[in-house]
C-alpha cells in the first residue's frame, strides 16, 4: 500500500499535530525496497541479513559505507556482488558474521529521493527484511515533499511515529545528548555490540561509571517519553 502524505501516522497526538504544521518534525519512515533492487533481493534470499548504512554520498555512482550482517555471511556478501545495479564491493573489515563494506551502486534509490527532497535521513540506518528505516527531521512542508515525491515515485512507505522537532532541548541535556550519540555512532546499541562502555566512555571523555550513570539516565527519559508519551 502507498501511504498518502502523512496518512497513516500511527503515534501523533492532537497538538503535535497542529506543531508540525508550523515547525520542524521528526519522523519516522519504514520505505520499502523496491522491487528488483539490491536490498529488496538480498533481504528476500536472506531474511536474516541487516545493512546498517554508516554514510553515503549520492552521484553516478552513489557510494554507501555499509555493515553488512548475516549468519551466512559470504553468501549474503556475493549476493550484494553480483546484484544488478551493484558496480563494486570492497570489504574493508570483517569479524564472525559482520563485513564492513564499500559498496559502489548506480543509484542510491529512494536515498537519492530523499536527498532531491531536501529531508536527507540521519545516519545510521538500517535496511532489514526489505525494508528501509528511517529518521528524518526536517520543515514540514520538506517532510510533505518528500512524502509526495516517494509516492510520485511508486515507492511504498509508512509513517511509524510522527512528532515536533523542537522539543529535543527538553529531554536530554547537552551531556546525555553527546554520550547518546556517542554510544550510538560508535555500535554500542548493535547486535553484536560494536564497542564497549568503556569505549564510550574514553569518546566522551568520562569515566566508565560516571558514562554508565549517565547513559541510564538517558536511556531512562527515553523508555519514559515513549511509554508515557509515545513519541518517540
């Protein structure tokens, strides 16, 4: 099913809404992968397999800095390989079932879509089970835009949780913000995890216990917005 411009919003209350049409939102998109695309095969032959997209730069070709994970990893990774649109793979990295990949492709999809759109999605993301993850914020009227674009495009979408942009200042402060961030670039939330604690904690510049503390909390207003709220 195409999803109309933010029909479909499964977690937005009555006065996020009336916020969104004046200012930024953060959303949360699930795009599906298009057919006969790279990740659309790839996820179908292996439903097991995640790519978590570090960074990309769009052109011809788009270029992704990519972890590839699978149990079957070399299968999974010959796959991506002989994929049509797929110019080139260079594993950089590898260790058990995770390859870290450069992977040249002739388009980025709805990447590309998103970026013509103005509302590029932050990084990370994750591509599982053929399905695209997503985090953007943006203008709303970048936000319709890029949800018309998508549509324009045939390309299958749903709004998973919607809500103003400018109340992030108000749930973490400046520190739990960096260590958050912190901990989430650097692989600390990944399956496997990519680094440690105390990997976090020597990127912050903190001890290991004062990181620890702090992250809970952290964590703790975030478990709290969205079970009490939810909208995250």
């Amino acid at each position: 099913m195409v999803y109309k411009p933010w029909l479909g919003v499964r977690q937005c209350n009555v006065a996020s809404r009336a916020n969104l049409l004046t200012g930024m939102a953060r959303a949360r998109l699930a795009v599906t992968a298009p057919d006969g695309s790279w990740p659309a095969r790839l996820t179908s032959e292996h439903p097991a397999a995640r790519i978590r997209v570090r960074t990309a730069t769009i052109g011809d070709p788009a270029t992704l800095l990519a972890d590839v994970i699978a149990p079957s990893l070399p299968a999974v990774l010959a796959v991506i390989a002989e994929a049509a649109g797929v110019r080139s793979l260079d594993i950089l990295d590898r260790h058990g079932e995770r390859a870290v990949c450069q992977i040249s492709v002739a388009n980025a999809g709805p990447l590309e879509t998103a970026a013509a759109a103005g509302t590029p999605p932050a990084f990370p993301f994750v591509v599982a089970d053929g399905i695209i993850e997503w985090e953007l914020t943006a203008p709303h009227e970048s936000l319709t835009t890029l949800a018309e674009e998508l549509t324009e495009r045939g390309l299958e979408f749903s709004v998973e949780a919607i809500r103003p942009g400018d109340d992030e200042e108000t749930l973490l402060t400046a520190r739990q913000r960096q260590i958050v961030r912190a901990a989430l670039d650097g692989g600390y939330y990944e399956i496997p995890r990519d680094c440690s604690l105390a990997d976090v904690a020597a990127a912050t510049d903190l001890s290991k216990s004062t990181c620890s503390e702090t992250l809970r909390r952290a964590e703790r207003q975030l478990l709290r917005r969205y079970f009490d709220g939810g909208r995250l």
